[in-house]
C-alpha cells in the first residue's frame, strides 16, 4: 500500500489538514468580529478591535520564522503533530475565556499553528510527490485552505443568526471557534500515521559536505555565495504579492467592503458564502490548470487579471456604483486568486528552493507572507478611512501591476521538472 497512489494522496491529504486548520482559523474571526466586540466592551476602541484581529497573526510570524529550523532539525512530521496540538488547544481556549487578555493568548498559540503548518504542510507534499504529480498535489493544500475558509463562513452565517439573542450574545461567537476543535483533533490523531518526509530522512543519513554544512546552519548556507541570493528574493516576493494583492482583505473586512457596497449584516454574511463557494470551485480549475498551463502562466494571469478587477472595482466606488455588481466584481477577484495567486504561490515556494536550504528559506518566505498578512491587515482600516474604498483598490491594482513587471522578468517555470532538475537550472550548478 505505501508504494500506491492511494497511500500517497493518504499522506498528503492528511498533511494538507493543516491547511484546512489554517483557513477556518484565519477566518472565523471576521465573522465573530461583530460580536465578540460588544461582549469584550471594545467595540468603540480601534486599537484593541486591531489587537483582536492581528494576535494570530503575531503567532504566525512566530510559527513561521522557527519552522523550517526546527523541520531541518527534528523533521517534518514531528512539527505538524505540534501544530496539530497547537489547533486543537487554540480552538478550546479562543471560546472558553471571558478575559479579553487570555482571549488574545489563545488566538495567538492558534497563530504559532498557523505559521507552523502554512510552512510545512506544502513542503513536506512536495518532498513527497514525484514531480508529474507535484503541483497538483501540492494544490490540495491550498484547496483545504479554501475549505476551511468556507466552513468558517458557513458557521459563521449559521451561528451569526442567533447572536441577537441572550444566549447567541453569550455563546454564538464562542462557538464559532469551538467548533474547529473536530478537526483540529482528527488532524492530530490523523498526524501520527503519516511518514517522515523522505528528503529530511536523506539529509539525515547523507554524510556528505554539502548536508554537514545544512545541518551546521542554514542560514549560512542560504547567504555564503551558493547563488541562492535571486532565489530567495523571487520567493519573499512572491510569498509577500500573495498578501498584498489585497484580495484577503475580503475575508478579513467583508463587513466594511460590503457595507461600502451596500449591504447590511444578513446580506454581508451570504455574500461572504458566496465568495467562499467561489474560492472552492476555482481552487478546483486551479487543480487542473496547475499542470496544464503551469505556474509562470497562472501566476502571471492573476496579478494582471486581478490588476484590472481592482482597477474597475475602485472605480464604481469612487462613482457610487451598490449592489448586484460590485458582489459580481469581488467575486470575479476571489475567482481569479483562487485559481492563481492562492496555489501557485505555495507551489512555487515549495519547489524553488535546493534541499539543503528549503527548510530554512521556506520559514524565510512564510515569515515574509505573514508580514506582509499583518501589514496588509493593519493598513486597510486606515487605508480605507483615509483613500475611500476606491483609493484603497486602486492602489492594490498598482500593486499588482508592479508585480505583473517583475515576475514577468524573474518567474521561473516549474513545471514537470524534478527538484534536482530545478536546483541545477534556478542556481547554475551541476
């Protein structure tokens, strides 16, 4: 069985739970935002609504910046069990305090899990995936993401509807966390039976100077004059585009995007579902696409295409456009991320990197990614305020035309080459 394609989709599947951890986590906090506000008093306080939706994040850069050390060091499988625990005590602890304080402590551990897992699940499905294979595979990371992101709306639109009473005050927002720990404990039990990743298992038994010098640092590896310098930069800017591109802030801020567009809480909450069930269906055109246009071309299509939407989204807000249309143009943008900029980014960092450095470059990227989360999530409020919802698209579709330029000049394609193959090409060495 373990040589089977049963057993490798088993094994990604179960690595990939991560991913579907990662997405309902990040995202259940934007539909508990209304009211665990009141409940915390802070409703009339912007910095701490801030604190609130930025403590995991914090986590996440945590996670991420010690995952690939502690990968290369201790193995995969061994820091996905840890964030496993990490979901699982996050999601009790998030529902259970009544202390904003300790409210924030729990967010935060389910951050460390974030940042632990979003850095190791689409490296560990690399390693593991014969190169044919490898982007559709490492696909189904993202499409868990999209999953968990769904479910997340899901429970949030259910369980919102009940907030208006006494117990939904009390209970309804505790529970749209509560009910991530199902999953959080089948990923943890789920975790054991998986193996250890074979190219850490290499580096392990492999004596010779090049895996030494990965063993005795990374980092000094990754800067001592191999040629990783351009590689490392392509990545932190494609991990940081992924944020910046602004189309996450839809999940994060749905409540001020669509209510600039018209809409009130109810309404705010089915759209929110919508845009969710079009990030699963194009997630699964990505599971297709991945293979047969390859990574160059899909991430070079979402950063034009995603350029244009936010150009023509900012300007029905400057022009007061509501409605139909502007839920049909955020839904177009989730569209194209899904099936573009949301797989392709953790494709391409979990294949361009050589084995020796990948863990550790990985955990450099990942960091960048959740920098660029919290950066983007801290600006958007005061973007917003400041440049209207039409000033704040438009300079996200500058963005994305800038990144257009430079992956255009720098992108490599990835695509049916096996990672001895990418090394060699991406570094110059034989």
């Amino acid at each position: 069985m373990k040589n089977s394609k049963l057993y490798l989709y088993f094994i990604c599947m179960v690595s990939a739970m991560g991913g579907l951890l990662f997405g309902y986590d990040w995202v259940v906090i934007g539909g508990a935002k209304p009211f665990y506000e009141p409940f915390f008093g802070i409703e009339s306080d912007p910095f701490m609504q801030g604190v609130a939706m930025t403590t995991a994040l914090v986590g996440c850069l945590i996670g991420a910046m010690v995952a690939g050390v502690l990968a290369d060091r201790f193995g995969r499988k061994p820091l996905l069990i840890l964030s496993a625990v990490f979901f699982t005590v996050s999601a009790l602890m998030t529902g259970y305090f009544n202390d904003f304080t300790m409210f924030n402590v729990a967010r935060f551990i389910g951050g460390v899990g974030i940042g632990v897992a979003s850095a190791l699940a689409p490296m560990y499905i690399a390693e593991v995936s014969p190169a044919h294979i490898r982007g559709r595979m490492v696909c189904l990371n993202q499409m868990t993401i999209v999953l968990g992101i769904l479910s997340a709306q899901v429970v949030n639109m259910l369980i919102g509807s009940g907030v208006e009473t006494e117990w939904g005050r009390e209970w309804g927002w505790r529970w749209m966390f509560w009910a991530e720990t199902v999953p959080a404990a089948l990923f943890l039990f789920m975790a054991f039976f998986i193996p250890e990743s074979p190219v850490y298992l290499a580096l392990k038994s492999n004596k010779t100077s090049q895996i030494k010098e990965a063993e005795q640092g990374g980092l000094k590896v990754l800067f001592g004059g191999h040629g990783y310098g351009k590689i490392l930069l392509l990545g932190i800017v494609i991990a940081v585009f992924q944020q910046w591109c602004g189309t996450n802030v839809i999940f994060n801020y749905a409540q001020e995007i669509f209510g600039s567009a018209g809409f009130d809480v109810d309404g705010m909450f089915i759209d929110i579902v919508i845009t969710g069930v079009a990030n699963v269906i194009f997630t699964f055109v990505a599971l297709y696409t991945i293979e047969k246009w390859g990574r160059r071309t899909l991430i070079l299509l979402g950063a034009g295409g995603l350029g244009l939407i936010y150009l023509v989204l900012g300007t029905c807000y400057a022009m007061g456009v509501t409605g139909v249309l502007m839920v049909c143009l955020v839904v177009a943008a989730i569209s194209v991320y899904a099936m573009t900029l949301g797989p392709v980014t953790w494709t391409l960092l979990a294949e361009i990197f050589p084995h020796r450095v990948r863990g550790v470059a990985m955990a450099i990227c990942t960091f960048a990614l959740w920098t660029g989360c919290c950066t983007l999530t801290f600006s958007f409020p005061s973007m917003n305020a400041a440049l209207g919802s039409s000033g704040t698209f438009w300079i996200y579709s500058l963005i994305c035309l800038l990144a257009l330029i430079y992956l255009w000049r720098n992108c490599p394609e990835t695509k049916g080459k096996s990672l001895e193959e990418l090394e060699e090409e991406l570094t110059g060495r034989n």
